[in-house]
C-alpha cells in the first residue's frame, strides 16, 4: 500500500493561507513544492496554479478517505483516553500524592517491615492497602539500590 501523504488533514489551512498572500508568486523558501525555474535562476510557482493543484487534491477520494481515516483514529483514541481515565484508582488524596510518591526506603510507613525473607503490611480496609502497598513500590522505585543492597546483605 503506497504511503498517505502526512498533511492531507492540513490541506485546507494551506490553502487558506497561500489565499492570504500578496504575492503572484510563491518562491522556494516559502514553500517547497511544485517550483519551475524563475527570473534569476529562482525556483517559483504561480499561488494560483498552487491554490488550484492544492484546492484538487483536497477534493480527491483518496484525500477524503485519509481524512476520515485521521478522524475515526482520533475518535477512538479519545475513546481509549476516556476509559484509562475512568481506570484510575485514588490511592490517596491530592493533597498526600506528593508525600507517596517521595517514599524512601528508610521512611516506610508504619505497618510496613521488610525483611531479608519477608515484606508483611498491616492495613486497615482498602484505602489503607493501597496507600501502604503504594509507599512500598514508590521506595522500591526512589531507592531501588538500597532495598537491594538490604536484601542482599541481610540475607541468611
């Protein structure tokens, strides 16, 4: 299947634009595409002869289906966005987030013993297991090298 050109969906904008502009004659530095030689050994195109080749593809099916194919991608994306984001479970309020996610392996909080062999949490209800369970991932991440080197060393 040959590539879809990237800026179908933006063929409108460019057209707009190029509209817009004063000159005749658009020169390579302006835009980079469907130049001839011009006076002074430039390369230029007519706008209009642009707008024109531009407004034509704009029109064309396989324009048209790029374009319905970028928004039924869009769509469901968003789709996808919305049902992640109702996945999201509050472990702790806002206003705590900062203090969990700073947990350091020294600072576990209480209820939580690591040992060599052994992790044992203590909770109370959900809330509290997702909170303490939180921390110790949070540590695992923030302190990785010291949980390590405490497992090893302290081994059996």
């Amino acid at each position: 299947m040959p590539a879809r050109p990237a800026y179908f969906h933006r063929l409108a904008d460019a057209i707009a634009v190029l509209e817009k502009l004063p000159s005749a004659w658009i020169d390579r530095q302006t835009l980079q595409c469907g130049a001839s030689q011009g006076p002074g050994n430039t390369l230029i195109c007519a706008r209009q002869e642009l707008v024109a080749a531009l407004a034509n593809l704009h029109a064309s099916q396989s324009c048209g289906r790029e374009l319905r194919r970028r928004q039924r991608l869009e769509d469901r994306l968003t789709q996808l966005l919305t049902a992640a984001r109702s996945q999201h479970i509050r472990v702790v309020p806002d206003s705590r987030a900062l203090e969990l996610v700073s947990t350091r392996f020294a600072r576990l909080p209480p209820g939580v013993e690591l040992s060599p062999v052994r992790l044992t949490i203590e909770f109370y209800g959900t809330e509290d297991f997702l909170e303490k369970f939180g921390a110790v991932v949070f540590a695992l991440q923030n302190d990785f090298e010291a949980v390590s080197r405490f497992l090893e060393t302290e081994a059996p």
